[in-house]
C-alpha cells in the first residue's frame, strides 16, 4: 500500500515480522502509508540509522511533520497521526 501523500512513511525490510504485522494493523485502520524498503534503498537505511542511534531497525515510521517512531504499536501510530493533525 503506496501513496505519495499518506500521511507517514514506513521503512522496511523484507524480512521483517514486525513490520507484516504492523502494516495489517495499519491497514485495518484505514491509515495509508507509503513503504521504503531500507535492504533496496540506501539514502534510506540512513535516514533510518540517524532516526534509532545507528541502528538499521523497522519498522521506523517517519510522520509528516518529522517526527518518528520505532517499531510502535497501533495506538502510538494512530495517536501520532492525531497530534500532527493528519
């Protein structure tokens, strides 16, 4: 599930249960999310390093106004998206 204006970015892997399992979540929720894949993008394994102290860990979750969270729960996601108005 892709869109160029969803309201946060998730980083993935491909190996990554947490992420599965966060994106169903999220899709029950009707919350839409673009997917960067950081094993295929490197500007992307980056950022997601400079978001967790050098540490390629997903899911991270990059919002509209910048802010991040790591590997959250539904409620911290749906929460975020409600404080930055999205």
């Amino acid at each position: 599930m892709s869109a160029p204006t969803a309201p946060v970015t998730m980083y993935t892997t491909s190996w990554c249960g947490y992420c599965v399992r966060l994106k169903k979540l999220m899709q029950r929720e009707g919350i839409e999310w673009a997917e960067v894949n950081i094993e295929t993008d490197e500007a992307a394994a980056d950022l997601v390093m400079k978001a967790n102290g050098g540490n390629q860990t997903v899911p991270t979750l990059i919002f509209a106004d910048g802010t991040a969270l790591t590997n959250p729960t539904i409620e911290q996601v749906k929460s975020q998206l409600a404080s930055s108005g999205a």
